[in-house]
C-alpha cells in the first residue's frame, strides 16, 4: 500500500488538459460577469396618487446559475417631467424578488395586483391580490378546478374587467381521472390518495401542443371574482380547441359580459405550436358566465346546463391572434400570420386587422347560434396593414411583430404603439387603426435594436441596445403634433437596471459594430424583386485594430429559418466578442424583417449550393468572402456557431466546404431530415424546407421513400464523409423540437469516421438550452473550443 500521508491527486474535469482548465477558468469568470446583467422583462405605468406624475413598475428576471433558475424581482420608479422637456425617473431604493412567482399582471388602475404562483406538484394553484400598502386576498385553487395558469406567453391571457372585481384568465384543464387498480384488478369507483392498497394507472394519453409544453394539459378559460374567490370554468367551448390571449370586450348596457379569445383548433394531430405561426387559429367571443346579484353586483353563474354559444369572430382567415380593445372599445385590432399558414413557412410577414366593434347590447342575443351568428353581421371588418412583398430602399418592410403590449394605445384612441422588425433591427412604429398609417418613431439614423415597454400616457418608455451597448432606458416623447408626421425627441434615463462591471463595461467599449449588406451572388432574372435585393450581416469588432492581422472570426448563424438576429444586445455574443473574436452575424434570406418575397425564396431550396443561387448556405458563404474582401477577416481563422436550423446550416457548411472552417459549434442541430421527420413535434418543417409550400399539402406522417430520400439528399449528413471540422455539439436531453438523436446520430458517425468531436450533454433541457445552467456551461464551452483551434 502507499503512503497514506501522500498528496491527493488532484481530479481534472473530464476531457481537460491542464491549459484547458486555465482558460476555462479565465473565460468563467468572465462569462459571469456578462451573464449577470439582469434583463427587464415587462413593464406598466399608472397615475400617481397626488396626481404628480407617474408610476412605473418593472419586472426584472436575472440568471440564477446555482438554483438553475431566473430569480425574477420588481421595481418601481416615480416618473416626473420637467419644465424643461427632461425627465426624472425617481426609483426606489431595491428592487422585491418576487421568490417563486410565476407572473404579475396589474389591474388597469395599478391599484391591484394580481400575482400567480403555480405550483411544482399536485398541490393547488396560489393566486394574491395586492393593494397598495398589503395582501388583501388570497386563494388557492385545487388541481379539481384546473392546473396551472399558462403564463408562456403565448396561450397565456390574464385579463382584468373594467370594474377590477373580475379576472380572466387561461390555466390547464383539470386533471383527467385515471383508472385504479389493486390485487385483484381493476376498482371500480377508483380510489382515494391515502389508500395504500391500490395504485393509480395512466389512463388514456393526452397529446399536447410539443416542444416546451410537453405534459401540460389542455388550456381552459377560467373567470375568477376577486371578492368572493369563486372561480368558474367557461363553459360551451368545445374540447378540440385549444384557447389563449383572453381579453374582456367592453361593457355593454345588459348584465351579460363578453370575453374575446384565441382558438387553436386540433381535431386530430396536435403540431408543435411554440415558434410556429403558421398554426391556423381564430378569435372567439363567448358569454362571461356572470349575473347580477341583488347588492346589483356582478357574480360568477354555473353555466354548465346552458346552452352558452361561441362565436368565430374571424371565419374570413385562417389566423387571428393578440386581440385587443382600443379605449372606449370601438375597435377589435388583431395581428393575422395568414401568410405563413398560406405558404406552410413557420413564421413569415404578419398583417394588421381591425373590426368596428359595437357595444349596443340589442345585437347579442341571448341563447341560439344562429341568432347569434347572424347578429355579428353589423361587423365592418378592415385590414389595416398588408402583407409588404418587397420593399424600396429605406422603406417599411412589412410587419413582423411578436406581441403587443396590454395597453398599446395613445390618448387619441386610434394610434397604437408596437415593436417590429425592419431588417436587421428592431424598431418602434405608430399605428393609426383609422388609416393605416404607419410611421417609425424610434430614431431613423439609429442602428441600435429598440423595444417598448411601456406607454406613460402619450409618451414612450423604451430599452435601446445594440451588440456592443447594454440596454439603455430611453423616454420619447412627441415634440411636434400638428405635422402629418410628429416627430419624437427621445430622452436618456438613469438606472442601474442595466449595471455591469467596470470590466465589462471597458472590453464593450473596445468593440464597434455595423450593419452590412451583402449582393446576392450570381443574381438571374429567375429570382423575384425582393428575393435579389442584398441581404444583411451584422459585424461585430475590435475599434482599436495593432496590425496587418485580423482577429478570428465567429460567424453566427440564427435558427428557424425564418427568424432574424437583431442589432440588440446579446449577452453570450458580447461575451465571445469580448474573448478577441469578430462577429459575422448573417441575416441570409429567407430571415424575417425583409419583405415577403425575400422570406419565400428559401422554402424548397434549404441546404443547397453552387447550382441555385438564392439559398441560405451560398449566401453565409457569400458574406464570408465580402468580409475577406474587404480585409476584415482572415480565411484561416474562421469559426461557425448555429443552433436548429442555424446548426443544420453549420453541418451543412463544414460539409460543403470542408477547408472554410477551422472550428464549429452547434447546438441542437438539425443534420438529417429523414430520421427527424419521424421524431420532431413539427414534421411538416421538414416537408416545406425541402419541398417548398408544396410541402404543406404532401405532409404526410408516414413519408414515402422518395420523400425520405429527398430528406437525405437535402440534409448535412449527405455530406459528412467530407467533414475535416472539429465540432462541439450541444444537446437537450427533453428536445422534442430536434430530438438529441438527430445531433447523436451524425455525432457518432463522424467520430467512427476519425472526426474530432465533443458532445455535452444537459439531462433536463429543451430545444433552446435556455435554463441558466446550460446556457452558461454551453458558451463557456464554445468559447474554449473556438480557442483552442484559433491560437
């Protein structure tokens, strides 16, 4: 035996050399300062008490990477204007972590607050109503009555009434029953918790909406008085749809109230619906289930043996979705991706609608559904903002918008407020739902990304951030009215919201950013106007160039496809940018925020090279040789990172141009289409990429063999002989979206093949890789890969 006295050996992390583990070491550290850079996630602002100004509420969400989780906190802020045009945001002194808070929605007042916590088990949800100064009410809702509120963003809808004694919202179906059984089989009857002689089977299998909501149960419209505590489950929607985004319509004169809402419709086949637009849906209207009380009072009402009919408010398209009142509720203003449910692409340009809305209580009749039916007919139903195909120079591209705030409106009742996509930028755009109009107000000579957050009456709280700048607060404000086109003076405001280190704050300020276009190469007269207009690229470098030499070069590459990389801040890219790397941020066409035709010309040519021109793999290549050109990128140091679609374009790019790329990383890649067509929660993606908007009409669940062979011929792996890329693969175990065997599959090939290769693996994470411990292990381990092949 040894000496027992003898020095431990000292264990190294699997797959570290001792150089490996120092820069691990050096980038961690780093990575955390960047990574603790909270981000606000909403934001509401109300009339002050004393009438002096007003009242802002933030709700802020930080990484906390030892409980893995977001720790989610609010702040408030007193807003005062100035004399002098300035303005003062007077904040308070620390912000509330809202500990184990699933979301808070403000009544429209700000007098009341209504806070969700959902629960991580079978125990019952917790909803409190806060005033100003305490907890005024409190009530836990058995899983009898329903699960979970769905606070995803998506299906989500909290929606307080007029008055502030009711709230709507959406929350899972109670659980099914399931069948029990014992020693001698199957109980009748079933069986309660505590019996310790039976166990409880799964029953029948219910589907759900796939990646993200794996095992969440149907959504239901529940209505709940806050005084009473009585909740009711709205009744007459039928079990096939699937509904969200809840709204009150405005009061009428009668007793009865009227909820307006989003129905996905799924008879048979439930398709992976988060990132996916093109899901067709409707908006509704249903009777609240309400009457009057004798204190004259409006109460909840089992409705449960009335005929109580539902109304498709938009059986004129296939898509209809974020509904929302204007002040005074004369119009019904919806957003409508019927271009991607028309071609199949999962997220394409979205159109601006408008129904005249009446409130004349004399046109709801009370119980048959063709009465009902028939009385919409007073509807005037107009599309406000098309769908832009191509757009000139300097134009509006079209409308690309992923949410609208609870309260978009200015003080005139017809001029909305929202953020949008407009090529490689986020802008803020003004809406007036009478003509149409559309102007940008955010600054037209600005590159930065900017996003509203809020409306403080007629004026605009925004973030503006940019690759290479944090999040800035900014307030706009209309300095000039009477012109057709008012112009907006925006204004700096001090917060600490934002802070980062002296550190951070020092490598940011080295750094420089542009947005580039890039001509299409090999431009013919086969391609349509929008689809040969150049395409973009963000480029992300040093300010302070010491030689002939250049920096190594990341070249990133968004998912979808039809998504967009934005001139916003990232923490992880700033991260890699600041560890000595360019950014090639490229907005190959097919993104969103360029025109419809741009989008369009990829479905069907995904993947492919040289022989037709308008693709996503020849334009990356195409901004890799402008950028080398151009003298801003060596051809031996370049690096390719891409997650999804942008990791199936990462395979497809070491594979097709095997001696481009010293390094790659992906995460969650998609690298053969024939085996993920059969294994993803959208396996019509796979029929349109590769086949076009054909594709949408031929998707089957069972695919012939030509199509699985035209899969292959269309996927990375058809090229994997030729990779000589060392690659680094980052996986979700609980990937439904790309399930890990796709990554696995082309993994294990390459390395039998002599391929350098490392996977990691992260047991309990999704498509995104989004938890806090995954996200920070994952560009950790990007950035120490990139650098070990670029020294």
């Amino acid at each position: 035996m040894g000496d027992s006295k003898a020095a431990p050996i000292k264990e190294m992390p699997l797959g570290l050399d001792t150089t490996t583990e120092e820069e691990y070491a050096l980038q961690s550290k780093l990575l955390q300062e960047f990574t603790s850079i909270p981000s606000i996630d909403k934001a509401w602002t109300f009339k002050s008490d004393d009438g002096i100004g007003s009242q802002a509420i933030f709700s802020i969400s930080q990484p906390n990477i030892l409980a893995n989780k977001r720790r989610k906190s609010i702040l408030s802020a007193h807003i005062f204007k100035e004399k002098n045009s300035s303005v003062n945001f007077h904040w308070s002194p620390f912000p509330v972590e809202m500990t184990g808070v699933s979301t808070v929605v403000p009544s429209p007042s700000g007098s009341k607050l209504f806070v969700v916590r959902n629960p991580e088990n079978e125990s019952p949800s917790q909803f409190e109503i806060w005033g100003p100064s305490q907890l005024e009410k409190e009530f836990h809702i058995p899983q009898s009555v329903h699960g979970s509120v769905y606070t995803d963003g998506w299906f989500e809808g909290i929606s307080w009434n007029s008055d502030e004694t009711l709230i709507a919202y959406v929350a899972e179906e109670p659980s099914p029953s399931k069948p029990t059984f014992n020693d001698l089989g199957y109980k009748k009857g079933g069986s309660t918790d505590k019996d310790c002689s039976s166990w409880k089977g799964q029953g029948d299998w219910e589907e759900d909406w796939g990646e993200t909501y794996a095992g969440k149960r149907q959504p239901a419209l529940v209505v709940i008085n806050i005084n009473s505590g009585e909740v009711q489950a709205v009744k007459g929607i039928k079990t096939s749809l699937s509904v969200g985004q809840v709204v009150w319509a405005p009061s009428t004169k009668d007793v009865h109230q009227y909820l307006v809402f989003v129905g996905w419709l799924a008879d048979t086949r439930k398709l992976g619906i988060k990132y996916c637009y093109n899901r067709p849906c409707a908006l509704y209207a249903v009777r609240a289930p309400l009457y009057k009380s004798e204190a004259n009072e409006l109460e909840l009402k089992d409705s449960s043996t009335e005929d109580v009919p539902v109304f498709n408010l938009t059986p004129q398209i296939n898509s209809a979705f974020f509904p929302t009142f204007s002040p005074g509720g004369k119009y019904l203003v919806f957003l409508s991706a019927r271009s991607s449910v028309d071609s199949g692409a999962h997220s394409a340009t979205d159109s601006l609608h408008r129904i005249d809305w009446s409130t004349d209580v004399t046109l709801w009749p009370s119980a048959k559904l063709l009465m009902y039916s028939a009385a919409f007919d007073w509807m005037v139903y107009s599309r406000l903002i098309p769908v832009v195909m191509s757009a000139e120079d300097g134009c509006f591209p079209g409308l690309y918008c992923s949410s609208f705030l609870s309260n978009p409106w200015l003080s005139d009742g017809c001029t909305m407020i929202i953020s949008s996509f407009w090529r490689s930028s986020q802008v803020i755009l003004s809406v007036n739902v009478l003509s149409g109009e559309v102007l940008c107000v955010s600054p037209a000579d600005s590159n930065f990304s900017w996003n509203v957050l809020t409306l403080d009456g007629d004026n605009i709280v925004a973030v503006s951030s940019s690759p290479v700048n944090v999040p800035q607060i900014k307030y706009g404000c209309i300095v000039e009215k009477t012109t057709k086109a008012a112009a907006w003076s925006w204004l700096d405001v001090s917060s600490s919201i934002f802070k980062c280190s002296e550190k951070v704050r020092s490598l940011l300020s080295s750094l420089q950013f542009s947005i580039m276009k890039i001509p299409v190469k090999n431009d013919s007269d086969s391609l349509t106007k929008g689809a040969s207009k150049p395409f973009e690229a963000i480029f992300v470098s040093s300010n302070s160039k010491k030689s002939d030499t250049c920096d190594p070069l990341i070249v990133f590459l968004h998912g979808g496809p039809h998504t967009v990389s934005l001139s916003s801040f990232s923490k992880s890219l700033a991260f890699l940018s600041s560890i000595l790397f360019n950014l090639l941020i490229v907005n190959y066409r097919g993104s969103l925020g360029f025109g419809e035709e741009a989008l369009q010309s990829l479905p069907g040519k995904v993947g492919e090279q040289l022989l037709i021109i308008y693709l996503d793999v020849n334009d990356v290549l195409t901004a890799i040789d402008h950028i080398i050109e151009k003298g801003l990128a060596s051809p031996s140091k370049i690096t390719v990172l891409g997650g999804s679609h942008g990791g199936f374009l990462t395979t497809h790019l070491i594979g097709q141009a095997p001696d481009r790329f010293v390094a790659a990383a992906v995460r969650n890649p998609a690298c053969n289409l024939a085996l993920l067509v059969g294994t993803t929660d959208i396996p019509d993606w796979c029929y349109v990429e590769a086949c076009g908007s054909k594709g949408k009409d031929i998707f089957s669940e069972a695919p012939s063999a030509d199509y699985l062979t035209l899969f292959h011929s269309k996927s990375p792996i058809s090229h994997l002989s030729k990779v000589k890329t060392p690659i680094l693969f980052l996986l979700g175990a609980q990937d439904l979206r790309v399930p890990v065997s796709n990554g696995l599959q082309y993994e294990r090939t390459l390395r039998k093949n002599g391929g350098e290769v490392k996977v990691i693996m992260f047991p309990n994470d999704v498509h995104g890789n989004e938890r806090p411990q995954s996200d920070f292990e994952s560009f950790l381990n990007i950035g120490v890969w990139f650098k070990k092949y670029c020294k």
